[in-house]
C-alpha cells in the first residue's frame, strides 16, 4: 500500500493531468440508471476527483475518499467537495449510499482483502444499493511502475462475487481504456445489494 502512496503523492499533478477530463459518460450511464434522483453517491479511491465532479454536475449529492493526501487535496478543489483522506479498508460507515463508485481504485487492492472491502462497501449501502467497480483485464497480482495491481478477468470475479448471498450481478463488460495513449482493457463489474 505504502508503494501505492507514494506514487500518487509524488505524481498526483501528473495523474491529475492525465485523467480528470478524460470523458466517462460511456461508464456513467449503466450505473445511474439503477439509482434514484439525487442519490447519495460514495466515490470510493476518486483519484482527481473527476466522476465525482460529474455526478454532482448531474444532480446527485456525492461523498469521496482517496487514499493519497495530494489528490485528496486536488480532488476537494475540482470538486467543491471535503474529500476524505481514507484508505478503502478503513470504510465503515453503514447504510448510507445508494451507489458507490469504484473506478479504478479496487486495483490497489491487495487480493486476499477484496472480500473484506466488498463486505465493507455492501455494508455502507442501503438495501437494493448498488456499485460499481473497475479493474485492469487480466489475472496476475504485479508491480509496475511503483504500483501494486490486482487484475481481473471473468472467471475471477466470478469466483468473488461468490463470496456474497447478497447481491445480484446486474452486469460484467470489458472496455478499452479511456485515456490517451492508453491501449488496455478493463474488466466492469456492477451488482446490487439484495435485501
């Protein structure tokens, strides 16, 4: 995790650069359609703040963490809004959101913990809530430039979404990645908490 960190601190311009005004409405669109107006919106790991920036744009109230002090920082400034400096394993609020959003932050998450982060997510969820999240395609757990990946491909998060009695898998898709110069697929995931 501490790797992870210090990547962001030390980059944050950079990664802010590089993706706040990449254009998300593709991915947007899927998981607004489950939620009712003005939801209350988690965007857990938000990074530079950009889908959160959106989803207040559209009308919804919106909460977010980042786990890097420097993008919390930036993120809280694009947005307008009093990110939290809080690491996904630190979430424990409870019956809250009637979606989270987690794109592209679950990645840094250490495999044998997304059962516990899930549950964590599914807790700070209303009843019939439901969440979003993104990971790179693939099966491997890897560093690379400074930062750990736990990739994700069909039959693993099968495998997770087992873990579960309590949600339904709304659906699973894979997308080319969505920023310049960037040619890699990504595995989404959208479920619902069942009452």
């Amino acid at each position: 995790m501490k790797q992870n960190l210090d990547y962001y601190d030390i980059n944050a311009l950079e990664f802010f650069e590089s993706t706040f005004q990449v254009d998300m409405e593709s991915l947007y669109q899927p998981f607004l359609r489950y939620l009712p107006d003005h939801a209350f919106i988690l965007d857990l790991g938000c990074g530079s703040g950009r889908d959160a920036l959106a989803f207040k744009n559209k009308g919804y109230q919106v909460a977010a963490t980042d786990y890097s002090k420097e993008l919390v920082d930036k993120a809280s400034q694009l947005t307008g809004i009093d990110v939290r400096f809080e690491s996904f394993y630190e979430l424990s609020e409870l019956n809250q959101y009637e979606g989270i959003w987690a794109c592209a932050s679950l990645l840094h998450c250490e495999r044998n913990r997304l059962v516990d982060v899930i549950q964590r997510m599914l807790k700070a969820l209303k009843p019939c809530g439901v969440i979003y999240m993104s990971f790179k395609y693939g099966d491997a757990y890897r560093y690379k430039n400074g930062r750990q990946f736990t990739d994700m491909d069909e039959s693993q998060a099968q495998s997770l979404l087992k873990n579960f009695d309590n949600i339904l898998l709304l659906q699973q898709w894979i997308t080319i990645d969505k920023r310049p110069n960037h040619n890699e697929d990504w595995l989404n995931i959208l479920f619902q908490k069942q009452n």
